[in-house]
C-alpha cells in the first residue's frame, strides 16, 4: 500500500467518525440541544457541534488502531494456528457475543431486562454477517470469517469504553461511529490495496 493512500484512509476514516458521531449525537443526545433552542444559543450551538466532531474523531481514532492492531493479529493467527485460526476465531466470535449479553445482564444488577443485551448482540451479529458477506463477495470466500471476527470481537473490544460508562448515552454515542469506521475500513482496504 503507498504511504499515500494510507494518508487517505486516515483523513477519510477520521472524517467519517467526525460526522457520525455528530449526526448519532443528534438523536442520543437531542435534549442537550434542544436546551440551547429555546431561546436560542448559536455559541453553544456551535460549542456542542465541535465537541461532537471531536469526540468522533477520537472514536475514529480507536477505530484505526484496532483496524491495524487486527491486521497484526490476524497475519500472526494465520502464521501461528495454520488451518486452526478460522475455527479460533469462530469461537472468540462465540464468546464475544456471549459476553455481550451475559456480562452486560450482570454488570446492570437486573436493572434492564436480558432480552436488550440479546437484541444488541443480535443486532451486531447480524450486521457483521451482512458487511462480512459484502466483503467475501468483492474479495474471496476465504475473507467472511476475519471480516466478521473484526466487525464483532474488534469492534466489542473498541467499545469496551462505552460499556463501562455511565448511563446509555455514550455507550450507544460510540458505538454508531466504530461500527461506520469499521465498516468502511474494511471495505476499502482491498480497494486500496489493488490500486497501483
């Protein structure tokens, strides 16, 4: 990959994160704004745009690390574990999506009912097997098993900030943008990567 286009997925991924944590914002955090329209303050207005925009960045920022950091695991996985890696990472898929919902359920003392945490781990499964399909589709069947290791376990593992947080606003506040930035990075990678 030329250092060009590495410089262009940063810039664009981190573009990317920017303006879906905005727009997300928006929605999770609208009684925020609506504090400031009545009457209206266009100063904080624009104060909680750039703050938004920034908080993204920094989403699309831990987006980009755990991208690389999967490419470094994923190239020793398949170095070390052969022909066992795909079944390993089927399991760590398992076992992620198990903690999602367990550990979650636990951690909430019975305060939200179980079947939120199922629909959630449902939801992310369900969208990783649809990014994972598109992405063996343009490359290779070989790729839906890494792509949906990436799209569930990595991308749980980059939200682990936003699960430990207070209340659920920043929980789903990060977790839009992961999954926006993730996807999209994983799409285009081989785009990138066949460009001469």
């Amino acid at each position: 990959m030329k250092s060009r286009n590495l410089v262009r997925l940063f810039f664009t991924t981190l573009l990317i994160g920017g303006i879906s944590t905005l727009l997300t914002s928006f929605f999770v955090k609208s009684e925020t704004y609506a504090a400031f329209l009545n009457p209206i303050d266009v100063f904080e207005i624009f104060g909680l745009l750039i703050f938004f925009i920034g908080l993204g960045f920094v989403f699309s920022l831990v987006s980009q690390m755990g991208f690389f950091a999967y490419l470094t695991i994923n190239q020793f996985g398949l170095g070390m574990f052969r022909g066992l890696w795909g079944p390993i990472q089927v399991i760590l898929i398992g076992v992620t999506l198990f903690d999602l919902v367990y550990f979650r359920y636990k951690g909430s003392d019975g305060e939200t009912s179980i079947y939120i945490y199922i629909l959630v781990a449902v939801a992310i499964f369900v969208y990783g097997w649809i990014i994972s399909g598109i992405k063996a589709k343009e490359t290779n069947r070989k790729a839906f098993i890494p792509a949906l290791f990436f799209m569930i376990v990595i991308t749980t593992i980059e939200w682990v900030p936003g699960l430990r947080a207070s209340g659920n606003d920043y929980t789903w506040l990060m977790i839009i943008p992961l999954l926006v930035c993730n996807t999209y990075q994983l799409l285009v990678l081989h785009r990138i990567t066949e460009r001469k």
